[in-house]
C-alpha cells in the first residue's frame, strides 16, 4: 500500500497536521498565541507638535485585541512618518494635515514608536511607547490622553 504515492502523500500531510495541532495546543509559547479580538475600537488622537520633534501624547495605552484607529495631525511644514514596526505599521505624515492608521493591536507588551523620515534636527529624538496591557481595558484608566471609546456595530 506504500507503494502508491498518493497514500503517502496524504500520510505525510496527515502527519503535518496532528504534530501541527500537537505543538499549537501544548507547546507553542503563549506570547506567539494570536490575541482574540476585543470587540472595541479605541480611537487617538495625536499631534506632532511644531519645530518640537514631539508626539502629543508620547504614550499609548491600549487593551490586547483593540482595534486601533490614531488620527495623527502633523503640524509642521514638513514631512514626518510613523512608525510602530511590530504590527508593521510605516506612514508617511503629510504637513499641516491629519492622517489616519488603523490596526488591530494584536500583541501585548511594550513598544518603540518613531518618525520614520529624516526631518531635522530632532529627528532622532521624535520616539514614543505604544502599550498594548490588559490593564488598559477600563476607559477612564487612559492615562492623561485623549482616547474616545467606541464599541465596534
Ligand atoms: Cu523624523
């Protein structure tokens, strides 16, 4: 019966699978599990402050599974991007004008954001923390920023 290709073809896919599910239910690390969506949607709004290289807030707080929406108003005369590399997010933030990035905040932890275009002297400096913590699920724990709270239709 081994003889036939198409057997162990499907043996092998059939082997693929179970030591599949095998390692997703007893050893895959949880910090590589998928986050279940939370059903909100937490919308930002944000500035680039002018000639300061700041983001207005520089800390943001949201709940694992969170559909993010940041309304980023850049104003200055010039260029700035976004940049939050762990959910591969890289914008470009045009001058004098809002842009807006939406994403589903799939991973806990703490990370880095930047401006991704070379834009002057503060340039290096023009960094944040986006915090993905189950802590930030209650709406008035939003840390000293604006943050509106919708529930997803
Ligand atoms: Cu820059």
């Amino acid at each position: 019966m081994w003889e036939n290709k198409f057997i162990r073809i499907l043996a092998f896919g059939g082997f693929l699978l179970v030591t599949g599910i095998i390692y997703q239910e007893f050893y895959r690390p949880p910090e590589l599990a998928p986050v279940a969506a939370s059903g909100r949607t937490v919308e930002i709004h944000m500035r680039v402050l002018e000639n300061e290289w700041a983001w207005e807030p520089a800390e943001l707080r949201v709940a694992p599974g969170d559909r993010v929406v940041l309304h980023i108003f850049n104003e200055d005369a010039y260029d700035h991007g976004f940049a939050l590399e762990v959910f591969g997010i890289n914008k470009r933030l045009f001058p004098k004008r809002e842009t807006t990035i939406e994403f589903l905040a799939s991973k806990e932890g703490a990370f880095n954001f930047y401006c991704s275009v070379p834009c002057g002297e503060g340039h290096y400096r023009q960094t944040g923390k986006f915090i993905v913590t189950p802590g930030a699920l209650e709406a008035g724990d939003a840390s000293a920023m604006p943050v509106e709270l919708s529930p997803v239709e």
